[in-house]
C-alpha cells in the first residue's frame, strides 16, 4: 500500500501549469513538522503535485503560509542530466487536498475539500 498523509504549511504560493493536453497541474512545497528527541522540531519539505480540477481548487485558495492536510501516494520521478547522470526524486502526488487553516490576519479560516478524480 502506497498512502501518505501530511500536514503541514506551503512554503511558497503554488505554481498551476496547463499541459499541452489541457490538463492543470499545480504543485507546491509543504513544509511538515517532525518532532527530534530533544523536543526541538526539524521541518521536512515535501513537494506535492496535483492535478485537474484539484489543481485549479489549490491554486486558487492555497497561499503561502496556509495550513494543508494532503492525502496522496508518493511517488518517484527519474531522469538523465545532460552529462548522463541519473537522477531521481520522491515527491507526494495529492488525491485530496484539505485547505485548513488560512495563516493570514483577516482572512477568515475555512474547511475546504479538494478531491481528486481518477489520480
């Protein structure tokens, strides 16, 4: 089973792309709090993607700052360089999005649900 669920902070404001096919596709990067033993915290950065009408939902209402729950799968992603070195990096593709928390004064905080169709 391939399930992951993070909460966490957007660490910029989400970048949304259309493909030549007409899909959207946002992605962004959440910051996630992991507890040390000393009581201190370390942040994870997480890059996360979404897709089609989730996309459009997700750029529209995330803004950096903003409390997100994400549920999703990870997933790799491998290429070549240019020299012909390989590379490869894990990222979190969202089936659903929760917009939680707005981070901003004045903004008034709301519960909003993204869901994925066929990811």
């Amino acid at each position: 089973m391939n399930l992951v669920v993070l909460i966490g902070r957007l660490g910029a404001d989400p970048e949304l792309r259309i493909l030549p096919d007409g899909t959207s596709v946002c992605t962004f990067s959440l910051a996630v709090d992991r507890p040390k033993a000393d009581g201190e915290k370390d942040v994870d950065w997480i890059d996360v993607t979404a897709f089609r009408r989730q996309a459009e939902l997700a750029s529209e209402y995330l803004a950096k700052g903003r409390l997100v729950c994400v549920q999703g799968s990870i997933r790799e992603r491998k290429w070549e360089t240019e020299d012909g070195q390989k590379r490869r990096a894990h990222g979190v593709v969202a089936n659903r999005i929760e917009f939680l928390l707005s981070g901003k004064k004045g903004v008034p905080d709301e519960v909003l649900v993204a869901e994925a169709e066929g990811v």
